[in-house]
C-alpha cells in the first residue's frame, strides 16, 4: 500500500523528539511500501523525512515540491490515485 502526505505545513521538531519518532517508526510491524511526502522546497524536511524513514528498510520515501508530482510517481509504482481524488476526500481543502 501506499501513503501521499501533504507536509507542506508540518513542522520540524526537537533532536529528542526525532529519535524517538525514528525509534517508533522502526518497531512498526507493517508500513507502507511507497511513502510520498509534499513538503514544498524545504531541504531541512527532506533530511529530517530522509533520516526517519531510514529506519524502516521496506519503505521507499520520496520527497515532492506538489501533490501532483508525489501522485505521479505513486501511479508509476502501479497505484491508482489522482490528485483530484487527493484533494477530494480532503474535507476543507483549499485545493479542490
């Protein structure tokens, strides 16, 4: 299965709560195989993404400027979702 998170607004967090995501997100028993992360043109998000996602070898992360590019490269894994489909099961969304 596969995650598409809009993380543009997402906030970076403290040294201490970081290694304590990493360590919960590697006794995870089952994440998804293909994680697409919009976090805009924040290079710090991608190295604190990157750095995370590490820790769970069966994930393959990927960082996006837009929605539309994730989606792309979720549909080139073979996963049937849309942008429009994205922005629609959004409630409130100023995208739709």
């Amino acid at each position: 299965w596969c995650v598409l998170s809009d993380s543009r607004e997402w906030e970076l967090h403290t040294p201490d709560v970081n290694e304590r995501m990493i360590k919960a997100a590697g006794q995870m028993p089952r994440m998804a195989s293909h994680v697409a992360k919009v976090i805009g043109t924040s290079a710090i998000k991608k190295w604190e993404l990157e750095k995370l996602y590490e820790s769970i070898p069966q994930t393959e992360l990927k960082t996006f400027e837009t929605i539309e590019a994730g989606v792309n490269w979720l549909k080139s894994h073979g996963y049937p979702v849309s942008a429009a489909q994205y922005f629609s099961e959004i409630e409130g969304s100023d995208n739709k």
